[in-house]
C-alpha cells in the first residue's frame, strides 16, 4: 500500500484533477490510498468568510455563492450532464448549505470561536475529497470518498488539533484498510478530523501532509507520496536563488531540520509518523511527473562524507537577549528563563549563551510582552523584532573541518547578530536583520554549491 497526498495547486482545476488520475491509474498496483487538500485558495476564502461574518459584513453571502460557483465549475468541466453530475453537485451544495449554516451562527453570535472555525476552514477538504472520488471513478478507477473526520481521530485542540494515534489506527482499520484490500482506492481530505465525539477539528496548516502520514503510519503503507507543485526539495528556494538545484535524497534529520526553518515543500509534524515506522516520503511535482523528485529516508549512511545539503530561511523572527551578570550562571537561572517560555505556550528556535547573556529566538512573537514582563525579575531583557534565521542544513557537521569557516567567510560582508552550531550534527543557524536574510542565502548557495565567488 502506498499514500498518495495531492496538494491544493494539484486538485486547483479540472485538468489538474484529471492529472491526478493519472498519476493514481499508474500506481494502482501498488494499492493507494489518497489525501487530497481543498482547492488552491480554497481555505483562506473560507476564514475570510469566517470573519465577514462575525464583522456581519454582507459581502459574506457572495463569498458564498463564489466558492460554489467555483466548485461547480470544476465539477461541469469534468461530468458531462447528467445524474452523476448531478448527483454530485447536489452533495456539495449540502456540505455549502452546512457553512451558511455556520456562517449565520457566528453572525447572529457575533462570536467566532476556534471550534467554529475549524468547522468552517474544512469544508474546503470536504468538497475536494467528493470530487476527486468521483472523477477517479468516472476514469474507470473504483474509488470511493471516506469522510476523514470518521477516520482521523484528535483531541480537541481546536486550530492545531493533535491526533490520537491509537483510536485513528483503529478506525484505519475498520474503514480504509478494507477498502484497500477489496481494491478500492479511499479518498479523504487532508487537514481534518473528528473528536472522539464526532466534533470537526483541524491540524493546522499544511496539516494535510500530516493526514498523509498518519495514515501512511497506520495503514502501514510501504511509501508515502507528496505530489506538490515543486520538482522536490530543493538546495535553496528557487524564487532566491533561480539555479537552485533538487536534492535526489534527504534524511529524516535533514528534512526535518530544512521544513522547521523555513522550506516550505514539507510540513515538519510530516516526518514524525513516518520516521517513527521507517516508511520513506516521496516529494514529487504533479506538475512535471517525469521529475524523480526528492526521497526522504530513515537516517544518512554513517559513512558518507561531512556536506552541505540545503539552505533554508525564515522570517518574521524575534530575538530576545536576557542579560544580568550576577545571576545567568546562578542554579535554576536557565530553567526559570524556559518556565516563562512554557507559561506562555512559546517555543524557542535558537539559544545562545554566553557568561553574561543568553539569547533566545521565537518566530511566534504574540505572547512575547508577557514573557518580557516575566524575565524582568531576572535581569536585562531586551527584544530585537524583524530578524530571520538562516541554516545550513547538511549531514556529518562534526566531520568536516572548515566548514564553518567557509560560512562566515562567505558572510563576511553580512552583519551576524546570533550563531548556533553544535547542537546539531546536521544544522548551523544563525540570525541576521530580516533584509540580509535573502543576501545571505545568496552568497552561500554561491559558496556551497556553486563553486564559490570565483
């Protein structure tokens, strides 16, 4: 058995859904099961609509009668006329009924609670999953749409919902596994799931990946597959760096590490599930299949040479710089700065410590005034907004000599506020001002892997 999860850029069109087919009558063999996310665009609409409701803003009901006329058109380019076609648009105008329902609640209540919204931000899963079932079975492949919020069970962390691995292996079980076996192709939305108690929940964004792999952890399947409009991992974001090169393959660590900051191909919370059941993810683009795209496996063989794999980047961080000389090397110091950290739910992505400070990156920067407020009584806290990590993502760090040295004489013309490097054998981090962030990948794409400056 084999997942195969088709992002919003490759269900974003009739002939991308036939694309799709394609893609699934070529692996039928190897008896898929596929995730598919909402239309492109599909779920910003949807929270858009989320809040002209509670700003009882008219413009409400045509966003409505737009996000069905655009399923509808969809569904009249693929379905000749007639019951099927029918039929099928009659299933979706039910499922866009139940969010004028949901809609008119929040603007009678004037009140928008996350429960509400993760009932309303799904929909858009709900009405891809129907379609694409239905065009697979149309193309002569049995498929059947399964309703994920029957499947994928959470808690109830409404907006990033966690799943509970146990009762969704069960319900896996029950539902999709037999289908498979019976030689059905199940297709489900990505990104939602259900409570115990049957309440729409969901996993966050880019939490269809994470469908993917939970389902690919509790079919088993053998591959997981991530078909996305991208050739596969990349050395570097093409949109910075245009001869960015595909990675042909990654491990885990690497992957993981290149997702957390700032790639944008994989959602971190992907890996876990597989790599917890050894099951390899497959990125590919649906929009050039030929592309052998990236494989992401278990770990790097022990053996291979120290090296550079990927650049990646992430803005929008926040620098906080705790100083009090008296005190930082004090016992229970460094715990009393993270309790702050961990009342206010905030994680950190970089630390730094030195005799006098100790440095500490967020990219979440909403409860940092509090967090400021508590690390008062500690000492100097100063906060630095509108900065970016850069890594250098690679494998055996600790092996290769110079290495560093290369980095930074690269960015020597760069202004390095923060440097992290040791913690991790495949990862060296360091903050720079948000505008010298894509400078800085430039001159070390240049450096790494284009033969230097010249």
């Amino acid at each position: 058995m084999i997942v195969m999860k088709f992002g919003g850029t490759s269900v974003g069109s009739a002939e991308r859904i036939r694309a799709l087919g394609d893609r699934v009558r070529e692996r039928l063999s190897r008896r898929p099961v596929v995730v598919v996310s909402a239309l492109s665009r599909v779920t910003d609409l949807l929270i858009r609509g989320a809040n002209l409701a509670l700003e009882r803003d008219p413009a409400c009901d045509a966003l409505v009668h737009d996000l069905l006329d655009r399923h509808r058109a969809v569904v009249h380019e693929l379905f000749p006329a007639g019951p099927l076609r029918e039929g099928l648009v009659a299933r979706l105008e039910t499922v866009v009924s139940e969010l004028r329902t949901l809609y008119s609640g929040v603007h009678a209540l004037e009140e928008l609670t996350p429960r509400s919204l993760d009932a309303i931000s799904g929909m858009g899963e709900r009405l891809s999953c129907e379609i694409a079932a239905e065009a697979l079975a149309a193309a002569g492949i049995p498929a059947r749409a399964v309703d994920a919020r029957t499947v994928l069970v959470t808690d109830e962390s409404f907006g990033r919902a966690v799943p509970l691995m146990d009762d969704t292996a069960a319900r896996v079980s029950r539902t999709v596994r037999p289908l498979v076996t019976s030689g059905t192709v199940p297709v489900l939305g990505g990104f939602i799931g259900a409570t115990r108690n049957g309440v729409a929940t969901t996993l966050g964004r880019g939490g269809s990946d994470w469908s993917a792999a939970l389902l690919g952890a509790t079919l088993p399947a053998e591959e997981i597959q991530i078909w996305t409009d991208v050739d596969g991992m990349m050395t570097v974001d093409p949109r910075v760096v245009p001869g960015a090169r595909v990675i042909p393959e990654v491990s885990f660590d690497e992957a993981a590490e290149l997702a957390y900051f700032g790639a944008k191909v994989l959602h971190p919370a992907t890996i876990r599930p597989a790599v917890e059941q050894g099951i390899p993810v497959l990125v590919l683009n649906s929009l050039n299949p030929a592309s052998s795209g990236t494989r992401i496996v278990g770990r790097a063989p022990d053996d291979v040479p120290g090296e550079p794999r990927a650049i990646a980047f992430k803005k929008g961080i926040t620098v906080l710089l705790i100083s009090q000389p008296r005190m930082l090397m004090a016992y229970g110091f460094v715990a009393r700065v993270f309790e702050a950290f961990d009342r206010h739910r905030t994680s950190v992505d970089l630390i730094a410590t030195s005799e006098v400070s100790i440095s500490l990156t967020v990219d979440d920067p909403e409860h940092v005034p509090a967090i400021q407020a508590d690390l008062a009584g500690l000492g100097e806290v100063r906060i630095m907004p509108g900065m970016a990590i850069v890594s250098v993502v690679g494998r055996g760090f600790i092996r290769q000599p110079g290495l560093a040295g290369r980095i930074f004489q690269a960015l020597r013309d760069v202004n390095v506020l923060m440097i992290s490097f040791g913690a991790s054998d495949v990862n060296i981090s360091f903050v720079v001002a948000e505008g010298a962030a894509e400078p800085a990948v430039r001159l070390l794409h240049q450096e790494l892997f284009e033969g230097g400056r010249g």
